[in-house]
C-alpha cells in the first residue's frame, strides 16, 4: 500500500524489480517488510527530486498534451506487510 508520491514518481515495473531483487536479501521475515518498504520509498525520492526522467507523473501529463519532465516532490508512504494463508 502506498501514497500518489510513490505511484506519481515509480513505475509499476520498477516496483516489481525492487521487490524482486530485494526477496534475495531476505534474511529474517521481521525486519523483511520494514527494510523493503524503506528501499522503495527511498528509490521514490530520489526520483521525485528529477527534472528529466519519464515518471508516471509526466506520462499522465502528456496524455492532456501538458509537456512535464521529471517528476514531482510529494510526501512518499510505503508499507509493505506479508500476508499469510490460515
């Protein structure tokens, strides 16, 4: 679950890898949720503070034939939970 400050500055196909490569790095199921949730808000914030990548913001824009580059300062909320069969 999270924000329009992660969805407006990450695309779905990032967040996917970001999972993947993070699921090797899983070592205790405790810390898993909290270390991922920090790694993918961070990458959020770092692309938010760019003025030339091709975020989901600036593709939004340009289906009104707004010409927006870069991305979009936004407050960024990431939680990641495991959710487990009964």
């Amino acid at each position: 679950m999270a924000k329009d400050g992660l969805f407006d500055n990450v695309h779905n196909h990032e967040l996917e890898k970001l999972v993947h490569d993070k699921l090797v790095d899983l070592r205790k199921l405790e810390t898993f949720s909290k270390m991922l949730a920090q790694k993918i808000a961070e990458y959020a914030l770092q692309k938010s503070e760019s003025k030339t990548l091709y975020t989901p913001f600036a593709e939004e824009c340009s289906k009104f034939n707004k010409y927006r580059p870069g991305s979009k300062r936004d407050d960024i909320t990431v939680i990641v939970a495991h959710v487990f069969p009964r």
